[in-house]
C-alpha cells in the first residue's frame, strides 16, 4: 500500500518528487487541506493558499526543468518568529498584529524557492506561520495572544515552547518540517514533548537576520522534523556564514550534515552528568531514557559518568541574562516606530505606558520589567556581571567534561508534557522545566532532543544530545544510528 504524502519523510518527499511521481502542488494542496482541517490545534497562525500554490508551481518549474535543488518541493512551515514576505509575522504578540516585512529571514531564503528573478535555496515551499509563545518567551506555549497550540499526544496537555507550534505541527502530520529558534531550549523542549526530532546549531551557525530577537546572544535557528536524516538536510541548507547581514554569524562554511549519518558508533563515549539524573527527575522520563541509553550500548558506545557543577545556577544566569537583552530588544516596541499603538491616551508618556501594557502579555512584561531592574544602576554589578561571569564557568564546565567524552546525554526536561493551564500563575514552574537545556545554551553549543520512547500517559520523552562547538554532524549520527535500531520516532498521535 502506498503511504499517504503526510505520512513521509523530507527525505521520502524529495525523493519522490525528484522522481516526479507526485508534483509539488499536489503534495502542497494535501498538507494545506490537512492543516486546515487541524484548526483546533491551533499550530497555524497564518496561511495563504496563493502565496503556497505559487511557490509550489515554481518548484515543479524546477523540477521539470532538472535543476531543482535538494529539497524542492518539499513542504515546510516556520515559525512566528522569521520575518517572511509573503506572510504576516507577528512573533505569537498582539505588538506586530498583521505586521508584514517587506523581506525574508536568511534561514527562510535559504530553505525556500525563491521570489521571481531571485535566486532561490533549496526549494522548500512554505505552508504558513506557526504559533509560538510571544516574542518566543515560555515553555509551555500559552504565552501567544492568539491561543494556546494544543499537544496532538493529548490535547488537553501542552506541546512545549517556545516552537510548540513547530513541534505539534509535525507530530499532527500537518506539516513535514518546520523551523524553529531555540533560547534557552525552545527547540528541544517541544521536541521532546511532541515526540519528533529537533536541533540546535552552535550559536552563530544559523544566521540571525530576519528573526525577531528575544535574547540576542542566546537565540539560535534550527530545524524540527521526524527523523534525524530529515534535520540534518534541513541544517544542510539552513547554515552558512550571513557576515553582511549578522554581526553573530560565524564565518564557518556550509556542511553537508547528511554525510557521516551512518558513521559506526564503536569507541564513541557518552558522559552522563551527575547533576541530570537527581532529585527532580521523573522516574517515568529516567526510564525512557535509561533504556535509549542501552540501545546506544548495544551499537557500539561506552558511557562514563562527567559533571557539570554549575547546572543549579543556569537558572537563574539564564533568566538575568535574557531578561536583560529581552528588555533592551524590546525597547524598539513604543508605539512610535511601528506595531501596535494605544487607540486612546494623553500624552507621549501615556502612549508609551497603554501602548506597552495593552501590546504586550503577561510574560512580556514581566521579563522586561526584570531585565530592566538587573540592568540599573546600582543592581548592574550585582546581578548582570555576576551573571555573565557564571556564564563563563557554566562554557568551561563542558570543556573540562568534554575532555571525557564526545557527546553529553541526558533527559531533555523533568517531566512528559504538563496539562493545559496546569502552571497557572506561577511562572517559575515554567522556568524550573528548563534546568537540563538552558546550561547548553549559555554555552553556546550544539544540542538536540531525539524521541527516546514514552513516559507517563504514554506521553513522549526526548533524549537530549550535546555536542562540542561544531560537532552537530556527530550528534545527528548518534541520532540517526539510534534511530536506525528503533521505531520510536515513527509513532504517531492517536487519531493522525
């Protein structure tokens, strides 16, 4: 029987579409029937048939004509955060209502046809925007003003955040591929929950030009999809230095991720931190991952335990530290320059005030007012630099456990997906979630979730891989190899 185009990998829809078995705008129509179809999910924050037809007809133009590129054809949907021509951006904030750029982020023009008389990347069609906490700020994906995304596992739990919207859209099917930006584990997380495959680059290996910035010297692109072959063709043409455009782009040239996939995993060595698998750790998530752990084993890969001291305070050094670029990128949103403005004040000092309370949410303001604090005088010293020193111990930790192992492994959160609502209004909840993935981000390196089987409900668990600076082509062999001896990322929600 043939398997349904939803039911395909990148790596299976290239494939045939380069053989011309299906054309692209058939395989478009399908996922934006499906999508359409999955409202309730609330993946989606904006599609426009037209503009998706139109890229598609271009792409099968491509492939009649027997240059299309690599990807071709092959559907993907991006996150609310890369600006993009042919879309509204809105970042998931009432702030950039129907706000549309007159350009595409790199990532997106890297990945994506091209506009007429351009020249296009590799050839991927865009289905839509998709939903993710404002300004790319939570954990849970309640935070956008425009409605919770639901986790297609169990709809009455959340996907992750910040990319729950990327991630609930591949796990439904709605989507083949998604991009999504990881701060301080916003990719992994929701990765993890949603039982799909997603990774961070080393910082500065995505370009960030186009991408609404929430904590500069943390936020980081990279692709979300089914398998471990399917990122590491995203990452493929995502990568590459952008040094015209942002300052933050490493001058590294593009790779080819997909070329040492199958590498043995003989002689490889895990370091397993001590501060991972403590008080705090669900026993259903410690099991799943004891047991991918053991697959490892079995192909060839010794585990040595390693230490990461400083995991306690990652906390705290990342919620200083981003709070504080949130509070001076966010600045721009006034009511003067662009966005939303108040309809009704005063003065210049009212607008500003009911233009910043009425346009952003609860999470917004609250990590801009505790940026703005950690940023003033006489508390700049006290928190800010003391938080950017332990940032530094925090990188030359895994340097010294790197001189034990290759590849760290670990859990990716505590727990499987929360309920719906079930934080309420305790943020900090949120924030303790983040303790295995924020320590990785402060450091800048590589790191991704891979589904590792099933907790709680039968709720997904990621096993979250961390590699040395640059070393993504060695984490997605180890995801791959795994994935070669199980059949965990081939499930998929009841119902889909």
């Amino acid at each position: 029987m043939t398997q349904p185009l939803h039911d395909l990998t990148v790596a299976e829809l290239a494939a045939r579409l380069k053989a011309r078995d299906v054309s692209a705008e058939e395989v478009a129509r399908h996922f934006l029937a499906r999508s359409q179809a999955a409202a309730d999910l609330g993946a989606y924050l904006a599609m426009d048939e037209e503009a998706t037809l139109a890229q598609a007809r271009a792409a099968d133009a491509l492939l009649a004509a027997g240059n299309a590129p690599a990807l071709a054809g092959v559907p993907i949907a991006h996150k609310d955060i890369f600006v993009t021509r042919d879309f509204a951006t809105t970042a998931g904030s009432k702030m950039l209502a129907d706000y549309r750029s007159p350009f595409d982020a790199t990532v997106v023009r890297r990945l994506g046809v091209g506009a007429p008389g351009q020249t296009g990347g590799a050839g991927m069609v865009t289905l839509g925007k998709l939903n993710c906490d404002e300004f790319a700020m939570g954990s849970a994906n309640e935070n956008s003003a425009y409605g919770v995304v639901k986790n297609p596992w169990d709809t009455a739990r959340v996907p992750g955040g910040s990319s729950g919207g990327s991630a609930a859209a591949v796990a439904a099917r709605l989507t083949p591929a998604a991009t999504g930006t990881d701060t301080g584990g916003s990719i992994r997380q929701p990765a993890s929950f949603c039982g799909i495959t997603g990774i961070k680059p080393t910082y500065g290996r995505a370009s960030r030009y186009g991408m609404v910035a929430f904590a500069s010297s943390l936020d980081q692109a990279g692709p979300m999809a089914r398998t471990a072959e399917d990122c590491a063709l995203l990452l493929s043409a995502m990568c590459g230095p952008d040094l015209d455009r942002d300052s933050t782009s490493l001058d590294v040239p593009a790779e080819d991720f997909t070329r040492g996939l199958s590498g043995d995993l003989a002689g490889l060595r895990i370091g397993l931190p001590t501060e991972f698998f403590g008080d705090g750790l669900d026993a259903d998530v410690r099991a799943a991952i004891d047991a991918a752990l053991a697959e490892l084993r079995q192909l060839g890969a010794t585990v040595v335990d390693i230490s990461l001291p400083r995991t306690r305070l990652a906390i705290p050094v990342y919620y200083v530290l981003a709070a504080a670029e949130a509070s001076s990128n966010l600045s721009r949103f006034d009511g003067v320059k662009f966005g939303f403005r108040a309809p009704d004040y005063t003065d210049l000092e009212d607008m500003y005030k009911k233009t910043r309370s009425q346009g952003f949410g609860d999470e917004v303001q609250r990590r801009i007012m505790t940026g703005t604090y950690v940023l003033s005088h006489g508390y700049y010293d006290a928190y800010y630099l003391q938080a950017q020193k332990v940032r530094r111990l925090i990188a030359q930790d895994f340097q010294q456990a790197f001189t034990q192992c290759d590849v760290i492994a670990g859990p990716v959160a505590p727990s499987v997906a929360w309920g719906l609502g079930a934080h309420g209004d305790d943020p900090l909840a949120d924030y303790l979630a983040d303790i295995y993935t924020l320590p990785a981000s402060l450091a800048g390196l590589p790191g991704m979730s891979v589904p590792a089987g099933f907790g709680a409900a039968g709720m997904p668990v990621g096993l979250q891989l961390i590699g040395n600076y640059l070393q993504e082509g060695r984490l997605l062999n180890v995801a791959h190899r795994l994935q070669l001896a199980t059949d965990w990322h081939q499930r998929k929600p009841n119902g889909i």
